[in-house]
C-alpha cells in the first residue's frame, strides 16, 4: 500500500509557513547569514579569520554560521557584511498592485 503524500502551498517564508512569531525578520536574518556565508566561502576564510574580522570570538561566528541567529540583530548583520567587504542598501519602494499585500524581501546582486 501506498501512502498519500500530504502537500501543502508554501508562503514563501518558511518560516510563516512553520508558524514562528516575526517571520520577516528571520527570513530576512536567514538571507543575510546565507550571504555571509558565501562571502566567508568565496574567500576561503577560517572561523578563526573571520571572527578577526568582524571583531567576536569564534563560538560566535559557528553559531551565526550554524543558523543560531537570536544573538543577532539585522543591523549587526549589516555591519558583518560591511566589514565583509559588501556595500549594503536599503530601498523603500511603492508597491506597483494595492492589491496584493506588501513583502519586505533581500535582493543580493
């Protein structure tokens, strides 16, 4: 016998999707740390490096990079991605259909 897969349509934030009070703002988190990331990955970095960098101890970088993310605030973020050699901008744009409900999104180019 098999067994009937259950679907369900997403939100498009998962973490909405799961339930968790703020979920903008952890999607949001969870964009920056991905871009951290791979700016830490593309430049070959050490945790060790890395936490030279962005001035705190290596736990703290392994939780960040582990998705441990409470200790962080966005704007922190900001400055790791500063500091990471990033330009960050912030846009505040009018939505073009009234009708749909407005979205807080990170575009990395």
């Amino acid at each position: 016998m098999s067994e009937k897969i259950k679907v369900q349509a997403t939100s498009g934030n998962v973490f909405a999707d799961l339930g968790l009070a703020n979920p903008d703002e952890l999607l949001i988190k969870a964009e920056l740390v991905r871009q951290i990331s791979s700016l830490i990955n593309a430049r070959n970095l050490t945790q060790t490096e890395v936490a030279n960098i962005l001035g705190i101890d290596q736990p703290k970088v392994s939780a960040l990079l582990h998705g441990k993310l409470s200790g962080f605030s966005t704007e922190r973020l900001f400055r790791f991605l500063n500091a990471l050699g990033s330009d960050v901008e912030i846009r505040v744009i009018p939505k073009p259909r009234p009708e749909f409900p407005a979205q807080t999104k990170i575009v990395i180019a």
